[in-house]
C-alpha cells in the first residue's frame, strides 16, 4: 500500500479483469453505451466505437508507479474518472472490456454524478 498525503491506495496485483497494470499503466473499465439510440438498435461495433469515446470510466487497478510523485488528490481503485478520449488500449477480460491507459490519462475524479 501506498501512501500519498492522506490517501491510501492499494496497489492491486490481481483484479476482476484478469490483468496486471505495468509501471504508470492503470485499467479502467469504460461505462456501458446505450443498447438503441431512440428506436434504432446499434449495431456492436458502433457501441465498441462509442465505448471508448466515452469519457467516464471506474479505476479497477494500478501499476506500481502509477501515479508516483503525484501532488495533490490522487485517484484510488474504485473512483469513478474521467478518461481521455482514445487514450490507451482496449482487452477483453472476463467478459468486460477495459482500458489500458497511462496514468497522465486520467483527467478527473468524479466525486458527484449529475
């Protein structure tokens, strides 16, 4: 476990998408799309492009240096983020398909949904 400030974040080796996070790398795992847009149902490689175009996403693990050096708030698994736009690398894992992203990927934490 890592201390930053008065955060304490656990550096997961092991997590529900089967993956290890390597150095500044972290998975996240992107929100879901909506199945139709109206009454039109979207075909799933429009809903894969729409995935990862999406900005909000739940942290899931971290790499042993992720975020290192960091001041200020740092992002701990579980948060809710928002992500960039096409930042990392999509994989399937347990029937969820994450995203490997560089922690400088992670714009925001979101503390409120509206």
């Amino acid at each position: 476990m890592m201390e930053v400030g008065d955060y304490h974040i656990p550096k997961v080796k092991w997590n529900e998408s089967g993956l290890e996070p390597v150095g500044v790398r972290v998975i996240v795992l992107p929100d879901e799309v909506e199945e139709k847009k109206g009454s039109i149902y979207l075909p799933d490689t429009v809903k894969d492009k729409e995935r990862m175009a999406q900005v909000k996403a739940t942290l899931v693990a971290m790499g042993g240096n992720a975020f290192d050096g960091l001041i200020g708030t740092v992002p701990r698994v579980g948060d809710r983020v928002y992500v960039g736009k096409y930042a990392g690398i999509r994989q399937v894992g347990r029937d969820e398909k994450f995203q490997v992203v560089n922690d400088e990927d992670i714009i925001a934490i979101i503390r409120e949904e509206y």
